[in-house]
C-alpha cells in the first residue's frame, strides 16, 4: 500500500514500514489532521510485506534462537532483502528498528526527524531480530518507552505520529506547537475553556484578566511547577538533546 503526492507536486516527507502485518496501516494514521495530510500529500506513506521475502513455500521469516530459549527469532537472510529493498525505495531517510533496548525517542529526535527528508521503521514481531542484521545494515535502534509490545508496529505509529504532526501545514498554527510539552523543555501548563465554573471549580482569574504580560507569567510558573513535580528529570537535560 502507497500514498504519494497529488497536489502540488513537491516531494512528500517519506515514511516507509517493513511489517509482517501491513493491513495495520494507515489505522490511525488515516485519521483526523494526520490522515487528512496524508490524503493532501504532505507525507507519504509506503509499506513492504517482510513475509514476501520469506523462505520456502511457507514463507518462513523465523526460526529457533541459537543457543536455545524461548520463542522465535528473525532471519537475517529474510529481514536483509526486506530492508535493502525499502532503503532503495527511500535512499536518502534513516532507517530505525523499533526495540525496547533502544534510544529513547523523543520530542527534540521528532524535530529533527520532521526537518529531514523521511524515515524508514522495521516492526520486529516475536523474540526479535538477528543481530547480524542490525550490524549489517546499520540500523539505529529506538524505542518509545521502557515496556514491551506485541510488535514494532504501533511504536511506529508513534513515531510517524509525532513527526507528522511537525510537518509544516499539519497542525496550521505553529504558535501551537511552541507551547507543548516538551518543546521548551519543560511540560505543558493547565488548560481550560469555557464554561468559566464547572462542579464548582473556577478558571484562574488571571487567564481572565485580558493582560497577557500576566497570562504568560502564569504558564510559565505553572509549567515550571508540573516539570518540578512530575518530571524534574526534564529540568536537567540540555535544551534541545536530539
């Protein structure tokens, strides 16, 4: 399954997944303002069926770990032709493996992801991957959180998600972005809307009060006091660690 640029011609930023279970994609990816971006060509989307590089008649992309243990593990032989063919479909973006032992992902790593011309993500199924392959094609390892799944599949989605949300004419307003979590390095402030009382809890007076010199003063406190409480870690990473 593709999706390519229809509208004004110019390159799209380029996703392409190798999965055992491509029927999982575009999924959520095909919906809201990701999925209309999709539809618009602002990003590309490509999956690559690992199974249609398997071995013998049954396809076979796995086998027992060397050294025994439970479980099964991906070929190399297999995942190598996989990956060689979806790096030449998109030459020039880096290609990752989604694993729990990986770099953290991460909020400047999407940034930088987004500026450049795409990605490439292997979903892993079962035990894992020969790690032949990982050393063979230089793969960069990257995981989304310290538990593991059933698959790299939705990690993938994570990631595209987090990146195509970056992607200029995504989210429309950029002011947007610039006061999420994690952008200044610090979590987001409380938001509220109307009805002004709700169960007998009152927005902040000051979010009232038209003076946005006031209003600016209190987001950044109240940013600053979530981060201290809940994520002081954040307050002692170097602004911008991609």
């Amino acid at each position: 399954m593709a999706h390519f640029p229809s509208s004004d011609g110019q390159p799209a930023w380029r996703v392409g997944v190798l999965t055992l279970f491509p029927e999982m994609f575009p999924g959520p990816l095909g919906l809201s303002l990701v999925g209309q971006a999709l539809e618009a060509g602002l990003w590309s989307l490509e999956t690559f069926q690992i199974r249609e590089f398997g071995l013998g008649r049954h396809r076979q992309v796995d086998d027992t770990p060397a050294g025994g243990g439970a479980g099964m593990v991906m070929r190399a032989d297999v995942l190598g032709p996989a990956v060689d063919a979806a790096r030449a479909a998109n030459p020039d973006s880096p290609i990752f493996y989604l694993s729990p032992r990986g770099r953290p992902f991460d909020q400047a790593h999407a940034r930088t992801l987004a500026a450049g011309p795409g990605m490439t993500l292997l979903a892993g199924r079962f035990e894992g991957i020969d790690e032949r392959l990982i050393e063979g094609r230089g793969l960069q390892e990257l995981s989304i959180g310290d538990y593991v799944l059933s698959g790299g599949e939705l990690a993938a989605m994570v990631m595209i998600d987090a990146c195509v949300r970056l992607l200029p004419g995504v989210l429309g307003a950029a002011e947007s972005l610039a006061h999420e979590s994690f952008e200044n390095g610090l979590l987001e402030y409380p938001q509220y809307t109307r009805p002004r009382e709700w169960e007998g809890r009152s927005i902040p007076e000051v979010l009232l009060s038209g003076d946005h010199k006031a209003i600016d003063a209190w987001r950044r406190s109240e940013a600053l006091r979530l981060t201290r409480a809940r994520r002081p870690d954040l307050l002692n990473r170097k602004p911008g660690r991609a």
